[in-house]
C-alpha cells in the first residue's frame, strides 16, 4: 500500500523511526504522518532483510502444496505453524473432515479489538512441462518471464534488490504471499519497538483451491475462536493500475443445467422440419426470453431482491480508474454488454451466463436431422440481497410461464407426449449467496481512512464480479468482511509460471505493519 518509488531520502527517515515512533500521539485519530512513520520504520527493517525475506519466502513456496494432496498439506501446515510459533502465537490445528487449517491467536495487552486475517497456503495442481521453472523450486527472475527475466542465483543473494524482480511459483501470488509478510511485518514491528494496537487471528486454508468444503462446518465447531471485529480477507489480486485497492464484497454463485426435448428420436428434417418441435430452437427462445441483448435479466421479479446501490457505493464506482476502452482494446471488444454502463456497475448486478448449449454437430459432424435434446448450462451470479432459493423459484415459474413442463429426472414417453414442452433442470448444488460490506461500517470506514492515510490513491471497490463463498463467514461470524487483495494484477494465479512482484511484497509487509500498529487506535 506504499508508495511504490520510494524516494531514496525516506530511508534515512527509517533510520531515525525508532525516535519518530516513540513520539506518535496515538489515540487522538491518527495523522498521515503517524502511519507513515510506522511504514517508514518498517520498510527500512525490511529494506536491510530482503535477501532473508525472499529466502523465507522460498522455503515455504518450496514445499509442493497441490489441494488434494493431504500429506503435502499437513508438510505446509506444519511448516507454517513453526513460523508462527517462533513469533509468539498460540497454534492450533483447526479440521472437519477435510484438509488441515491453522489458527493463531496473539493477544495484545490492553487491546480492545481483535483482527482475524484469512489467507491459505494450498494451491492449484500444477503441469510441469508448462512451467518455465520448476513450479515448487522458486526461481527469482530479475525481470518478468515474458520480458525476458534472467535468473537470479538465490544462494548468491545480496542488497539492493530491484522491486521489479519476480519470484516464479506456484501459490508465489495466491496465495501463501500473505503469511510470510504477515510474519515480517510482526519482525519489523517489534525490532522498531512498535506495539500492536489490536489481538491478532489467523484463519490460514488449506483447501481454498478445491472450494473449502468444510470450512462452515469448521466455523460452526470454532465460531467463538474465530470471533474479531474485522476480518480481511487476503486473497487475490489487486487492481490492474497497481493502485492500492480494498474490496467489500463478492458476488454469489449458483448453477443450472437446462436440457429441452423434441421427439424421442431424431427425424429427417426434410420429411419433419416445420412439423417436429426442435429442442435447439425452443433452447434459443427458451434463453433470449431470460435475458435481452444488452445482458438485462427479464425474468419476473428477478430485481425485486435486489438491494439498489448506496451513494457511497455509486461514489466508490465514479472514482475507480475506468478500463473500459483499455479492455476494448486488448480484448477486442466493439460494443460492450451494458448499455454503456460501466464494468464496475454492471458486476453489482445479477447475471445470467450462458457458459454453453450442447446439441447436435456443425461442420463435417452437422446432420440434416431434428434433434431429440438440446442442452445449455447457466451460470448464475448473485448479488446482495438474492437468495439461491428465491432464484430457483424465479426462474422455474419463469419457465412454466414460457409453457415448459419442468421435470428433474429424464422424462417418459408419456411425460413428452402429454406435455407441449418439457425442461428437465439440474440444479447443481445449492449454490450460495453473495456478500457485500456496507462502505459506512464502522470497521469499514476506519480501514479505509487508515489505508487512505498510506495510499491517497486507494481504490475502493465495492464488490468484485468474481464469488467466493465468503458467505459461509459472513452468515456464521459477526465481523464486518473486508477483501484486501495483495499480490499484482498479473500474477498468473492458477496458471503456470504464477509469481509475484517483490514491490508487493514489501507493500504487503508495510500495509500489514500499518493496520496492525493503528488499527486500534484509528
Ligand atoms: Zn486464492
């Protein structure tokens, strides 16, 4: 969340931050130059430790971490818990059938407020012939791949080191960053003399990339250990401009499976066309009747729970860095969905995605037949305040409306031959809702001013398009839930040849110093 130049003077700044600190009125709403004053001090910790701090880093990238491998990830928890440890936290291994998490607990004396930081050190599974490096011997490049990065020998490693050099691994961005700068910052802290000014919980995942199955079950055995008074939530990556960014919230998340039926074989469509019902055309009207050209859904009654945007909401929106012609551009994108509406609008809606219609062949594989079935499968996003049963229901009356019979499992003879048109619905899964943090929260508000104070630029983004079942915290746990995204926008997360950006971080290492050396007091 720092500046990401740092003027060379500011270093001799840091030097004297241990005198700076000591005179920090704390308690009267903190000035720009109280936190600073504590970034200074950190990041000229840091700045004398990078070579060690990237060594850390290494040691726990090196450990392979895919999801489903459960020794794997007890070698990661195990590994991380001796982290821990050697900073003072209470440990405890944390499960519910699935794979290992890890809680840590540090109390402060005399804070009043306790802050729980999520991440997870799992990862996505890896194929190795795509890496240009091996994926779990991280490989420091003094420069992006793609630029033409050349490799920096790691045993050799010495100050000054660019913040432009990139580590390459797999969870370098996503997600393990945040353990390892957490733990610096706590280093940088205490060599500074700087108190925390709240207790300090951590919720680290160890099953985040297989959609952590048992993480409700777990808050709901642990809830009162995992009670605090903000959760951030770091994960992801932050906003394309590189500028310091806060996220208050994710979009929900369901699925349906659709499958339409004409006769119960195919036919000749010369003898039957105009005369045998087509399952690919009812499919088509079936699916511009949902939604119109411009991405509007026109299902009945489909807004009516839709919560409208606050003015703090629509203000956040206005003063976001606008991407658009920047992504018409790289995606070659003449007209957008949207009627012109922003992306950072459009994505506080609802959406209705079709991810893909199934049917018969095209090309050399086209036959000149009417088909028996036709198959689309949607992809619902959901926003505040939807429910996934509220939008089962919308849609299923949708469709009796538009004259289909709905079914769940295969139909009869009979079952077509008695009905105009028949829909079978896979509902897959019960999908979950969205969640958003009000931008007025208290906790909200004090978060921002704080990161405000370090990054006048902040980006404040009131919900991501993308979801993430951060409801499972949100409907279990009375904290407000705050997305801070760390790791650069190109990351690769996912992919191969995933890094990170040295520059995030050492901002990742001073925004965590920075929120734990104010929050309290802020
Ligand atoms: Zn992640």
């Amino acid at each position: 969340m720092t500046k990401s130049n740092r003027a060379p003077f500011q270093l001799l700044i840091a030097a004297a931050a241990g005198l700076l600190v000591s005179t920090i009125g704390f308690g009267q709403g903190l000035s720009a130059t109280d936190v600073n004053a504590v970034i200074d001090a950190v990041d000229g910790y840091r700045s004398e430790r990078e070579a060690a701090i990237i060594r850390d880093f290494v040691e726990l990238l090196s450990i392979p971490n895919v999801a489903d491998n459960l020794s794997d990830m007890e070698r990661n928890a195990e590994h991380i818990e001796g982290m821990l440890r050697a900073r003072d936290f209470s440990v405890q291994r944390l499960g519910a059938g699935g794979a290992p998490y890890v809680f840590a607990e540090r109390l402060t004396p005399g804070a009043a407020e306790t802050v729980l930081i999520y991440a997870h050190f799992d990862g996505q599974p890896v194929q190795e012939e795509n890496w240009a490096y091996p994926p779990f011997s991280p490989t420091l490049l003094d420069a992006p791949l793609q630029a033409g990065g050349k490799v920096i020998d790691l045993e050799q490693l010495v100050g000054p080191i660019d913040p432009e050099w990139r580590l390459y691994a797999r969870s370098a961005g996503d997600d393990k960053m945040p353990v390892v700068a957490l733990m610096h910052a706590l280093d940088a802290l205490a060599a500074n003399d700087i108190e925390l000014t709240v207790n300090l919980k951590l919720l680290l995942d160890g099953e985040e990339e297989r959609g952590s199955p048992t993480v409700g079950k777990l808050i709901d055995s642990y809830g009162e250990l995992l009670q605090s008074d903000l959760l951030l939530f770091c994960d992801g990556p932050m906003h394309q401009s590189r500028q310091a960014q806060i996220v208050f919230g994710v979009r929900g998340s369901k699925t349906l499976d659709i499958t339409t039926y004409g006769a119960t074989r195919p036919l000749h469509s010369g003898h039957y066309g105009n005369w045998a019902p087509n399952p690919v055309m009812q499919m088509t009207y079936l699916l511009t009747s949902m939604r119109d050209e411009s991405g509007r859904i026109l299902i009945e009654n489909y807004y009516d729970d839709v919560t409208p945007l606050t003015e703090l909401e629509r203000d956040a929106i206005a003063s976001m860095p606008d991407v658009t012609e920047l992504l018409q551009n790289e995606l070659s994108i003449h007209s957008p969905e949207g009627n012109g509406v922003r992306l950072e609008e459009l994505i506080t809606q609802p959406a209705i995605n079709a991810r893909g219609i199934v049917a018969g062949g095209v090309g050399a594989k086209g036959r000149n037949i009417i088909l028996s079935t036709a198959t689309a499968s949607l992809n619902l996003r959901l926003v505040p305040a939807q429910r996934p049963e509220r939008v089962r229901e919308l849609i299923e009356a949708h469709m009796v409306k538009e004259g289909f019979h709905i079914i769940y499992e295969d139909p009869s003879a009979e079952t077509l031959r008695n009905h105009p048109k028949v829909a079978k619905l896979d509902w897959r899964g019960s999908g979950y809702p969205a969640l958003r943090t009000p931008l007025d929260d208290p906790a909200a508000l004090r978060l921002t001013k704080l990161l405000r104070l370090t990054a006048p630029d902040l980006i404040v983004t009131p919900t991501m398009g993308g979801s993430l079942p951060l409801h499972e915290f949100g409907s279990r746990l009375s904290a407000p839930i705050i997305i801070l995204p760390l790791a650069n926008h190109d990351n690769n997360q996912h992919a191969e040849n995933e890094n990170i950006r040295l520059q995030n971080v050492w901002d990742a290492i001073s925004t965590y110093a920075a929120v734990l050396a104010t929050y309290g007091e802020m």
